[in-house]
C-alpha cells in the first residue's frame, strides 16, 4: 500500500522502493511486480517495465492483460510488439485516441 500511495504522489523512486520489498517478500505476487512494471515506464526505463510485466504475466497472464490494455502508464510500451503481446493485443494502439472511461 505504500508503494501505491507513494506512486500516486509522483514519487517514483520511493513506490519502486516499496515495489522492491513486496516482490522480495513474495516474488510471485503479480500486482508487486506490475506495479514495479508501470513506475518503471513512467520513469522511462522501458527494458526494466518489460522485464517486470513479463515476470508479472508469467505468473498471472489475465491479470496482466486487464491491468495493461488501457493503463496509461503503458502507453509507450504498448507500441511494442512483445508488450502487446503480454498484454493480449493484436495491433498498436490508434493514435490520439482518448481512454476509454
């Protein structure tokens, strides 16, 4: 939970620090490693989100694939071949399109 609040405020590095203890605590709880996923693509580190959202959907591919598809966090990832791959899409996402609600 702190790792949500902290990743909430913008604080990136403190979330990913929490992000790192409930992963090391359980590394196959998915929503840790999601998680650790998104803040890494929001700090621009897009091999270290992919490597977590494999980890994540190599334990729970569905829950990863509901998270990921309109998750703007994601939204330069899913530009990516693997990630729409992890995340069950077929084709990239159409351009200056808004979310979903």
């Amino acid at each position: 939970m702190h790792g949500l609040a902290d990743y909430a405020a913008g604080e990136l590095d403190s979330a990913r620090r929490e992000f790192d203890r409930a992963i090391a605590a359980d590394p196959r709880f998915a929503d840790g490693l999601y998680n650790a996923a998104a803040s890494a693509a929001l700090a621009d580190r897009a091999e270290e989100a992919v490597a977590f959202l494999r980890r994540a959907a190599a334990i729970d591919p569905e829950r990863v694939q509901v998270l990921g598809r309109n998750d703007e966090d994601l939204r330069g990832l899913r530009r990516r071949a693997d990630v729409r791959a992890l995340l069950g899409l077929r084709r990239p996402p159409p351009e200056n399109v808004p979310p979903p609600p």
